[in-house]
C-alpha cells in the first residue's frame, strides 16, 4: 500500500492542489489527512488564497481514498461537509508490513504517547514541522509537516509511504 500523507491545509486549496500534483506521479492508494482541514486557528494569520469551500470540494472529489482524523482546529460543523469521516482523535491504518496510529498531534504525540506496541508509527500533524526519526522504545514518530503554514524554517510539505519507507516531499 502507498500512502501520502497530508496536514495542515488550513484552508489553503493553491497548496492542497500543488501537493496533489506533486504526488501524482507517486501513484499513492491511500491519502491521509492528519487533521486541520479547513480552518486556521487564533494562532495563525488568515492564510493566503483562503477558500475552505474550495478545499472541501477538493477533498471530497478523492473520499474513496482518503482516512481522516480531527485536527484541533477541526470542529464538527466541519464534519457535515465532507463526504467522508475525519472527526476520530485517531485512527489505525494497517499495511502488509506496518501499523500506523494516525492522530494529529495535539492529544497524541512524541510527548504524551498512545500506548502503542513496538514497530509502530505514529504519525501526527499539529506541529507544522516535519520529522522522520525512531525512538528507543522501537516506536517511529512520523510527521509530514504542512502543505500550507509551515514552520521553524521549514519548506511546504507532505509526506508519503512507498510500501516500505517513509518520506518527505517539499513542494
């Protein structure tokens, strides 16, 4: 299974269609959306080209392919939307050879564990920042970064699983 991974859209469709773009070639089964669909939260300027409607349009046009999970700037009216589930904390996508817990970041994360069995990925938004790295305890913490609002100097980005290793895309 190839799996791209997105996060932090924020909104933003000029971003969530550039990422698209870039990982079509990439030929991915699954997308993951890892929360922060719509909406830009207090923390954050209204960020450039802002158009939600646009995105959900975007989004619910790839439903068959997509596992969701909320963002903390995700809300329920959010939900009545899409065409497909993305208010779980968290979900579990299982490959032939690996298990992703899939949350955003904001309940689960490097600092505050999910209790999780080791070889698993956890793979999580929120930050805005991306992260490839393995932790003692055997558990892999995998973030994608934002396609839309990145940040502590980092590019654009999204992530992607090509069936045997995890890794980032800059756009």
């Amino acid at each position: 299974m190839r799996i791209l991974f997105l996060s932090d859209i924020h909104g933003v469709p000029s971003t969530l269609e550039q990422a698209l773009a870039a990982a079509e070639p990439l030929n991915y089964d699954k997308i993951v959306l890892l929360g922060d669909l719509l909406y830009h939260g207090p923390r954050n300027g209204v960020p450039n080209f802002y158009d939600p409607v646009k995105v959900v349009e975007i989004l619910n046009s790839l439903k068959e392919k997509i596992v969701a999970v909320r963002g903390n700037c995700d809300a329920e009216v959010d939900q009545m939307m899409f065409k497909f589930p993305m208010m779980g904390d968290y979900a579990i996508l299982e490959t032939e050879t690996e298990k992703f817990f899939l949350t955003h970041g904001h309940l689960w994360n490097e600092c505050k564990l999910p209790p999780l069995g080791m070889g698993t990925i956890l793979a999580h938004g929120h930050t805005h920042i991306p992260e490839l790295k393995k932790l003692e305890c055997g558990l892999t913490i995998f973030n994608p970064g934002s396609i839309s609002l990145p940040k502590g100097g980092s590019s654009r980005s999204f992530g992607f699983y090509d069936g045997s290793e995890l890794k980032h895309y800059t756009i």
